[in-house]
C-alpha cells in the first residue's frame, strides 16, 4: 500500500499548499471537510488545479492522487485517521475544537485495529503554542490511561504558515471550485522536536528546532508587515495590498516596521540579522504580487484580534521594548490599526465602538492590554493624532516618523 496523507480542511491553505506538498511527495491525499460541494467535487474529478502567479505570469499545476470525504461523516473520518501515515489541520482556530472528537474517533480506531505506527499530526493554524492549546483539547476527552498512550504515540507538530493565498473568487476559479491561485513560495517550516518516530520526507518541509523562532518570525515580521500594509493603505484608500506597498512612502514604513523587530528577533534567539533582514526584502518583494489580488480589507480585518497583546503589533512592540531596541514604527501601526474601521467588519467596529464610547486610553488597555501609562500607550497616542491629523498623507506621516526616529536617537 501507498501513503496515506489525511488533511483535515480542504480550504485554500489545506489544498492551495499542504495538500499540495504530500501529493507531490507521494502521498495519496484524502481531505476532510464538510463543504459537500468540494468533497463531491474531490471525488468525481481525484485531482485539483492550483495556479500559481506572478507579476510575470501564471503557470498551473494539477495535484492528483487526492479524494475527500465528508467531516459530518464521523464513522468515515475515524476510519482515514485509523490508516493513516500522517494528518494536518488547517480549519481555523474558532473550528479546532469542533474537529477534536472526529480526530479522536480515528486514533482510538487506531488503537483498536493494532497500528502502532505514531500519529503525527502537523497543525497549520494562525495560533502560538496551537500545539499545546489542541493537547489540552484532546485530553479532556480522554482517560488518563489514553492519555499516557496519547503522548507516546501523537505527535502534535506546529507549522508556520508562509505561503499567500487569496480568498478566490468566482472569476479567479473560472468554473472550478477546486482551482486555487497561490504564490511560488512552498517553504512550510515545522517543529523538529515534536515528532514521533520517524521525521517524513516532505517537499518544501522544513523541520527546525527551536520552532519558536520560526513562530515569532511569522507572527512578528510576516504578519505585522502585512497588517500594517493593509492599515496604511486603508488610511490611503488603496483595495489591494500590492497597490498599498508600492507606495513608497507605506513601503519604508513598513520596512522600518519589519525591520525593527527582525531586530530584536536576532537577539532573542542568536540569529543572524542578516539572514532575517533577506526576509523580510523578500515578503515586501512578495507583498507586491498584483497576480494574488489580495485586499487590504482581508489583511486588515478583526482588529479586535490583530492588535491584542499577544498578538502581531503590540506582541513585536513588547518585544522590542523588553530588548531595550526602538520599535516607533510598529507603534505607528498599532495606531494605524486603531483607525481601520471598514463597516463590514463587525470585529474592527467593536474597536472602533469601544474607542467611541471610552477613548483611546481604555481602548489601549481592554484591546491592547496596554497601560494608558506605558512607554507603548505613549508612542501610540502620539501616532494615533497624528494619522487623525494626516489621515491619507502618508508622505507627511513619514516624516514625522522620522523627526520622532531622530530625536529618539539623539536621547540615546
């Protein structure tokens, strides 16, 4: 018998990148989602095509060996799990754990049918420490008894998720709903030490340890660089994230932005800066890819999340803080994200009823947990009239930045 790949999520990131690389590894895919229409579609055609796209063009690709069945199908689920040689979540956060107890089912199967063969399960979902969060999911399910064979045999591998994917369109699948438009970039870097047994080998899969690194480098640089792109282009009345960084003046912002914590995310981990700093040029690079028509409304949206303490702004600001380097131009975009407010995005307009009804100082400390009197509550009331002042002149926001970059430096 071949390998047996089990993706749970058939979505843009479960078949536009993960499913994707097993397939191409040679992995039969079997995907789990209870969208009837992509599973029946999964099944009647046993292959999808992805399109990857440039500036320069777009070639396709089709990925075979797939098929899919339906997550409400709970005996069917239990049954894949139970044969299979590795599984990946990409639901979504708020879905986890309504897909805990179908995963369960199939590694108790497992268990009863004799595969002692480990269980590793890559989850690839916008959550830090998403491995423990899950482990602590499954054991309230279980016995202590199952929880003790549960650690030796369940690996619980988180992944960092690079690749840009756009919401598709009808227009972007042309009459296929299985088409998915993707960026040439496939690197899906996994945590090393989280396996069991032996580490597969996968295209494009990088195992690396320690595995934080690579959760903070995504967190802090990737996804705060784009966020803050999506704010300032939004302050700029740009649609699309590639319009927004080829803005000169958003695109040195943001680099400023990213660069300070490729900074401090060198030393917190003894990393070359040099190798971060590439990086970061190539997301910028990557940013710009008009072919993805991605939209600032997508980037931008659930402030209510984005600009939390843990999270991709306020998390980098604190980071850098704690490191005693600048972090100006993140604490520029915490205030950039305090004024995006599109009307169909209920999250961002509970920040933005918050800020009506109780001002920015009790907006800072309920959304931000911030301190009105912290050094970052500060910086970001400072920016936040400035942008109300110079909302959508970026040129001018840009040079304020500076003046207040300056002065910082001749305090030092």
């Amino acid at each position: 018998m071949g390998k047996k790949f089990v993706q749970y999520g058939a979505g843009n990131i479960g078949r536009g990148f993960i499913g994707q690389l097993f397939s191409q590894s040679g992995y039969e895919v079997v995907f789990v989602d209870v969208v009837s229409d992509i599973v029946n579609k999964l099944n009647a055609d046993r292959s999808y095509p992805i399109r990857i796209v440039s500036d320069e063009g777009a070639k396709e690709v089709i990925i075979e060996n797939v098929r899919a069945v339906n997550g409400m199908d709970m005996e069917a689920v239990a049954q894949e799990i139970a044969t299979a040689d590795i599984m990946a979540t990409s639901v979504g956060v708020n879905i986890l754990p309504r897909i805990v107890k179908p995963i369960l089912a199939g590694i108790r199967r497992r268990w009863e049918i004799g595969n002692e063969a480990p269980l590793n399960i890559i989850i690839c979902e916008n959550l830090i420490d998403a491995n423990k969060y899950l482990e602590e999911l499954f054991k309230k399910e279980m016995s202590p008894a199952e929880c003790a064979r549960f650690d030796k045999s369940v690996g619980l591998v988180e992944a960092s998720i690079g690749r840009m994917v756009p919401v598709m369109t009808p227009e972007m699948q042309e009459g296929n709903i299985l088409r998915v438009c993707v960026e040439e970039y496939s690197q899906l870097p996994v945590d090393k030490d989280a396996f069991k047994g032996e580490i597969p080998a996968v295209k494009d899969m990088l195992p690396f340890s320690p595995f934080e690194f690579f959760i903070r480098r995504k967190l802090f640089i990737h996804n705060m660089g784009h966020a803050l792109t999506a704010y300032l282009g939004y302050l700029a009345g740009d649609k699309l994230i590639s319009d927004a960084i080829r803005n000169p003046y958003i695109r040195i912002i943001v680099q400023k932005a990213m660069t300070e914590s490729a900074v401090a995310l060198a030393r917190e981990f003894n990393m070359p800066v040099e190798e971060i700093l590439l990086h970061v040029d190539d997301l910028i690079f990557r940013f710009g890819n008009r072919m993805l028509g991605d939209t600032v409304a997508r980037v931008g949206r659930d402030t209510a999340r984005k600009l939390a303490a843990n999270d991709r702004l306020v998390g980098a600001a604190l980071l850098c803080e704690s490191l005693g380097l600048k972090n100006s131009a993140i604490c520029l975009g915490i205030a950039a994200g305090l004024l995006f407010a599109p009307a169909d995005d209920a999250a961002s307009q509970k920040v933005q009823g918050i800020l009506a009804e109780k001002g920015l100082d009790e907006t800072l400390r309920q959304v931000c947990g911030l301190s009105p009197d912290s050094d970052i509550a500060v910086k970001v009331r400072t920016y936040y009239t400035l942008l109300k002042e110079q909302r959508g002149d970026i040129p001018a926001v840009l040079a304020a930045l500076e003046r207040i970059e300056d002065t910082e430096r001749r305090r030092r």
